[in-house]
C-alpha cells in the first residue's frame, strides 16, 4: 500500500511545474502580487487605489475641517465659540487680578495677596491693555467664585464662560460654603479690592489639591444696551490648608529671628529640628552662621544620610532671609597685619591691609592677598570670641534730615548758574534706616543726573559699588582702626 503524499510535497511539485522544474523553498514576489490580486478580486495596485481615494479624500477633508475650526476658536481672543444674544456683541473686555495670591493660603484667614495687600480686581481694555475708567461698566458688580485649580493648566486664555462655569467649585456636602465674606465687589473706575473673603474648607479634597479665584461680571450691558462679552478672571493656582497649620507654616522670606524649623524641610519637633536644638542652633541667623563657618559639620549635624535634594532646599530657602546690614564684626590678625570685615552671619564681605585706607572687595584682591586673608578667615571662625559687633549705625553719626537742594536746583535743575559748584550741595549726615547705604542713592543718583547726564542711572550698581567704599571707610575710622 503506497502511502499517502503530503500536501506540502503536492504544493510543492505544482509550483515546480509552474517554475519550469526548478524548485523554490519561499515564493517568489511574483507569486505574492498575484496571490494579493486574488484576494483583491483581480484588481490591479492602480486599481485599488482609485477605488480608495474617495473614501481617503473624505477622511482627510473631515479631519482638516475639525483642525481648521479648532485653530480660528482658539485664535479669539475671549471666548469667539460663545453665541451672545442680542444683535451687538462688544469683545475685548478682560477681569483681571493685578497681585499675585500666595501659594499656601490657611482657612478662616482672611484671603490677602502676596505681598501683604489686598487683592486688586481690575477692568481691562484689551486691545489698549489699560483700565476702563469710565462708562457704566468702570461701576459695575463682580462676583467672586471658587475655581478648579487644574483650569488654565493647559495656558489657554480664550475660554468661554461655559468653560469658567464648569470649572467653579462648590463646598462639599453637608459642608458650610466653600467661601463666607464679601463675595460681591463694585468696581470703582475700573478697579475693585477683595477686603473680607475666607475660605472655610481646605483644597486636599480636589484632585489637584488645589484651587484658583475666580471673578466674573454681574452686570454685562453697555451704554447702548448690547450684550458685553466680559472675560473672567483666573488667578494662579494655590494651596487651602486648615488654620491648625498656620502655626507650623514656614515663612517666606524668613527672618533672622525665625526659629529654624521655619526652613523649608525642618518640622517643628521633627529629627532635623531636635539635633540642630542638641548642637545650640536654634534660629535661622545661627544656621546661616553654622553654615558660613563649616557646611559640612552642619550638614553632618543633620544627619549623614540626608539627601541633596532635602539639602539644597534647606540652604536655598534659608539664603533668602534678609540680613541686617546694620551689624558687621571686625577681626585683628595683627600677624598678618591685616583687619577683616564681616556681616552678621559671619560671612567675609572686605578686607584691609596695614597699607590700605579702605576696605577691599574680595574679588579685587590679588592672588597672595587672597591666600593671607583665606587664611586669617580660617583663624577668626575658630576663635569666634575674637569677633568684634560695630553697629554701623554708630559709625555714621546722629540722625539728621538731610537738608533739600538748593533753590536755584529746585527750581531749574538742569540750568546751574555758574556761581554754584558742586562744593554747595551739601549732604553732611546719611539718614538712618533700614539700609544707609539706599537712603543716600537717591541724592547721589540726583547728583549724577544733574552733573553727568550722559550717565545711565541704570548703572546704579556701579554706584552702589562707589558708595560702599566710602560707607567702609566710615566703619573702619569707628573701628578706631589708625594706618601703621
């Protein structure tokens, strides 16, 4: 009995024939096209792609038109994809927050901006970018809402009041209202202030974790009786934290006084917070003393496994506190015959020699100098008793008003008769307060004007450099410093 042919082998041999007896283990592309033809119901490639380019067509003119209209509505510039009604539409009005709101905000606080101020709500003309002062809606009523804090993430700034609406949050049930206070505000020539507004509920239960104010118009008739297309306001997104953590929140910038845990990543009775207290540094000044002395043993006080990351974010926050640039220290090294200038952190700002009359910036000195002074820096941080507090204050003298210019300056500045010189504008005594040096500016950058006005006044750091030799030479005079 002859067994049975495998169909593989029968395959096999038809397409030898078909080969001309030569055999082929993988079809040729011949064969493949011819196959593909099969399928395709005879049809050629050129075929089929004339029988495809209508449906392709439309396809794509669907998908260009869907581009082409999403592109022209984000061109408007306040909401275009909104119907008004009415047969006059005004476009170009805009709500805007003139000063930012801080980024952590606490519940039964009374909502401030940024810098300590009220938070002002102001009219725009688009087109001119300045104040609508006049006309009936300079006076009109504003609303103030809750908004989503993930609104605007994406920057648009061509949203439609549906889309504002969408976004305003309300308080969570069985909640008190998310904001209490004075929720409606008149403008006022176009300008209008959020005096009593608070939040009674924390942001941790929105996705974000965050939320945004809003302000949106009540009032949207012109003069003539037209719909008005205001644009409502969106404030930069912020965080809602119950009150309970004001106590602990850190401040920004913090002060010398601040007790350390103040510092970003520091918690109050946290490990941090403990071993600095264990090592005496208990306030910001005496970090960023520690800091300036030895970073590492610092560094170490908190702990060999903290990270970089928690590092930096330590020291950056605590580099923004405002020194007091009333106190200084002054260190003797009679061996080297050399006297070193400090702030009030003990950081190195100048240094003198027996053969100088002021003191020197350190990026002015020469290489051996800088070498002597390295050293003799060294030498005071480990003998810090020797340090010796100069109150700058006692080096300028009373305090006396400082006397205005002369008549013949008030009244014409830039036509000096030639009587007057410079010898008679006077200004014997710098005013106190909280930084000498800028209570001179003024008078000196007037003086600058007035005499060189082909100088910028936008040099003033070169003025400000020109001003603190002299303002060292006072210190090193008070010092009871005397030339060898």
């Amino acid at each position: 009995m002859m067994p049975k042919r495998r169909f593989d082998a029968q395959w096999e041999d038809e397409h030898n024939v078909e080969n001309g007896g030569r055999s082929s283990s993988i079809p040729s592309p011949k064969r493949f096209r011819n196959a593909v033809r099969d399928v395709l119901g005879k049809q050629s490639m050129a075929d089929f792609a004339s029988s495809m380019e209508p449906f392709l067509r439309s396809v794509i003119r669907e998908e260009v038109e869907k581009t082409v209209v999403r592109v022209l509505s984000h061109r408007s510039s306040f909401g275009s994809r909104t119907t008004f009604e009415g047969s006059g539409v005004k476009k170009g009005l805009v709500l805007h927050f003139v000063n930012k709101l801080p980024s952590r905000i606490f519940t039964n606080a009374r909502i401030e901006a940024e810098d300590g101020n009220p938070v002002r709500i102001v009219l725009l003309d688009a087109a001119t970018n300045t104040i609508v002062s006049s006309g009936p809606l300079s006076s009109m009523k504003i609303e103030i809402t809750v908004l989503n804090g993930d609104f605007g993430c994406d920057d648009r700034e061509d949203w439609c009041a549906k889309d504002f609406n969408d976004n305003v949050i309300k308080e969570r049930e069985g909640r008190r209202p998310l904001v209490t206070g004075e929720l409606s505000v008149v403008l006022k020539d176009g300008v209008g202030q959020i005096s009593d507004v608070v939040f009674t509920d924390n942001s941790s239960w929105q996705r974000s974790r965050r939320f945004r104010l809003g302000a949106k118009a009540v009032q949207r008739g012109g003069a003539s009786g037209e719909v008005v297309r205001i644009r409502e306001a969106r404030s930069e997104p912020f965080v809602v934290k119950d009150h309970r953590g004001e106590l602990y929140k850190k401040h920004y910038p913090p002060k010398l006084g601040d007790e350390v845990w103040r510092l970003e990543r520091i918690a109050k009775e946290g490990a941090f917070h403990k071993r600095l207290s264990a090592n005496g540094i208990s306030t910001v000044k005496e970090f960023l003393k520690a800091y300036v002395i030895d970073q590492t043993t610092l560094r170490s006080i908190l702990g060999g496994g903290i990270s970089n990351r928690i590092w930096d974010s330590i020291v950056q926050h605590a580099n923004t506190c405002v020194l007091d640039e009333t106190k200084f220290y002054v260190y003797n090294d009679h061996a080297q015959g050399l006297r070193l200038l400090f702030n009030s952190v003990y950081k190195l700002v100048g240094a003198m020699f027996d053969d100088g009359h002021n003191y020197e910036p350190l990026d002015r000195l020469t290489p051996p100098q800088k070498v002597l002074v390295e050293n003799s820096k060294k030498q005071a941080y480990r003998n810090l008793e020797g340090l010796i507090p100069m109150d700058s204050r006692s080096a300028i003298g009373p305090s006396r008003q400082l006397p205005l210019p002369p008549p013949e300056i008030q009244s014409d500045p830039f036509h000096l008769s030639n009587n007057l010189t410079l010898h008679q504008l006077e200004f014997p005594v710098l005013r106190h307060g909280k930084n000498p040096l800028y209570n001179f500016l003024p008078h000196l950058c007037f003086l600058t004007t007035l005499f060189f006005p082909q100088l910028s006044i936008l040099k003033l750091p070169k003025l400000k450099s020109l001003l603190s030799f002299h303002y060292c030479r006072r210190i090193r005079l008070a010092s009871g410093f005397q030339q060898q």
